[in-house]
C-alpha cells in the first residue's frame, strides 16, 4: 500500500535492535514529514558520528577523532585515578559503569570475552595490549590517561556478564599477572555477589552499580 521507497527505508531501520516492523514504518514515515532544514541536519549527524567518533586509543571507549591524541573525555581527565582499571566487554559497558557516578578510576575494553568453545582466544581480545603495553605505562607513569602519576598499587576491576567467558577470561588474566616480572602489587577485583546471575548491564541502575562497585570482591 505504501510507496516502495518509504518500505525499503523502514526496511532498513529494523536493522537497529529493538525496532520491529511496526515501528520502523513509523520512523520512516516521520522521516518523510521532516521539514527541509531538519533532514538535512539529519544527514549531516549522521555522517559527521561515522565520520568523527573512532575507539579512543588507549581504553578502547568513544572518542571524537577531530582530537589529534585520538583519546577520549574519561582517558583525556587527569582527575581520573589511574591505579583502577576497570575491564569491560564493549563500548557501551562504560556508560552502565558510569552510572553509578562513584567511580572515578579508568578503563580498558575487551572488544570480546574468551571463550574457547566459540572459537574467541585471548588474541581476540585487548587483554594483551593491556598487559604487554597499557600496564607497564601505568606502573610508570607514562600513562595517556589519569594524569601521568605513577602508581604502586593497581586494581583490575572487571565488569563482566556472569559466565564461561567471564570465567576464562578472569583465569587467563590472573595467570598472565602472576607471570609478570616483580613490581607494584596489582589485585583483581569484580563487582559484589548479589547481582541477578545474568544481569543486564544496561538496565542496571545507578544505586545497584553503585553498590556493586563498592562491595566488590578479590578474585
Ligand atoms: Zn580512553
């Protein structure tokens, strides 16, 4: 019934999670009634976010690329303490992390979690990169992020989805720290038990974060 243009956009919207073809047809005919100025501002976001945002250099988190260090705002705040990193899976972890507006240390995303039986090995994941480059600049001092102070005690603190993979990646991280030569004394921490088994980062909410974050645990 509708005009094939306006089906093949709404057939392009269900790309994004959570839009069904209900609500694509809808998006797509409010896209159509856009005055002039606003499509063409549409446009313009759209392109200048894919063309401008990368993955910081040093965490892994958003960062606008225009900024020549490639880093983002949280790696970018010398108030940020260095001697915490918290390990997160994906990007987007940061801002469930975040939410609890009591953490104030830095971050290192994996991109993925190891997990043998899906073919996804430590290679696969930034854990080498944070063990063989990240943390030896931050026993130093010559960190890009948390204000270049060197540091005698460093925290890993992960925030990983309960399960095989957080396991296996948890076990591969403890062995590659102990088989670092002797220096600051580094401890690995996650978040409280207490949190549903398989809880959704996304939803969580900013007192349980905060609570998890401040209960957690020596692994
Ligand atoms: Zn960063």
């Amino acid at each position: 019934m509708l005009p094939q243009p306006i089906q093949n956009l709404a057939q392009k919207l269900r790309a994004f999670p959570g839009v069904g073809s209900r609500s694509s047809q809808k998006l797509a005919l409010d896209f159509l009634q856009l005055a002039e100025a606003d499509y063409l501002e549409l446009l313009a976001a759209m392109q200048t976010v894919r063309r401008e945002v990368k993955f910081c250099s040093n965490c892994g988190f958003f960062a606008q690329t225009k900024d020549e260090v490639g880093l983002c705002e949280i790696c970018k705040d010398g108030s940020r303490n260095s001697a915490q990193i918290c390990l997160v899976e994906k990007p987007t972890d940061v801002l469930s992390v975040e939410k609890s507006q009591v953490y104030r240390g830095l971050y290192h995303v994996l991109n993925n979690l190891i997990s043998p039986l899906d073919n996804v090995f430590a290679q696969d994941t930034t854990l080498n990169e944070l063990i063989q480059t990240r943390l030896p600049e931050v026993i130093a001092g010559r960190q890009k992020g948390g204000g270049g102070v060197a540091n005698s005690q460093i925290e890993l603190i992960l925030f990983f989805k309960a399960g095989f993979a957080a396991e296996a990646t948890t076990a591969y991280l403890r062995e590659a720290i102990a088989n670092l030569p002797k220096g600051p004394k580094l401890s690995i921490t996650r978040l409280a038990h207490g949190l549903p088994m398989y809880y959704n980062p996304d939803t969580l909410d900013q007192a349980t974060m905060a609570r998890a974050l401040e209960d957690r645990r020596h692994v």
